[in-house]
C-alpha cells in the first residue's frame, strides 16, 4: 500500500482549545493485490497545536504529517502484505 496524494482538504481553529487547529486530510492511497490496482481515497480527520504566527503552509504541513503517522500507523498494523 502506498500513498500516491496528500492534501489539506479542510481546517479551522479549534472552538475552545487557542492554539489547535482542526481539519480534514485527504489521503489518496494505492494498493495491489496479485496484479489488480486498487486506490483508496481517505479523509483523515486531524489536529495540531501551532504556535500563532505560523503560516498557512506550515499549518497544512503540520496537518499532513499528523495524517501520514496515522496513515503508517495503519499500515504498520495490516502486517507484512501492507509493505508491497
């Protein structure tokens, strides 16, 4: 299983929490299985705490490194077939 796409497809600041932004990752992920390809298209819900001041990229990033560890944490816990 590889992922093929990453990108912030939602976000915004948390309600109560200063400092923690929300949001949506879409993660688009390939597989096969014996000769037959498959994708995967995920929305990955997220949040990260940011410093004020950052930017808008640095945000996405933030948000798109918490949804790949989620994403290498599922693969890690499918076992060895995940790793092709």
């Amino acid at each position: 299983m590889q992922l093929i796409d990453i990108t912030v497809r939602d976000k915004q600041a948390h309600p109560r929490l200063a400092g923690r932004m929300t949001g949506h990752v879409r993660a688009v992920l390939q597989e096969t299985i014996g000769t037959q390809e498959q994708t995967h298209e995920l929305a990955i819900p997220v949040w990260a705490d940011i410093p004020d001041g950052t930017s808008d990229a640095d945000i996405d990033m933030a948000l798109m490194l918490k949804a790949a560890d989620i994403i290498a944490r599922l693969k890690a816990n499918l076992g060895p077939s995940a790793s092709t």
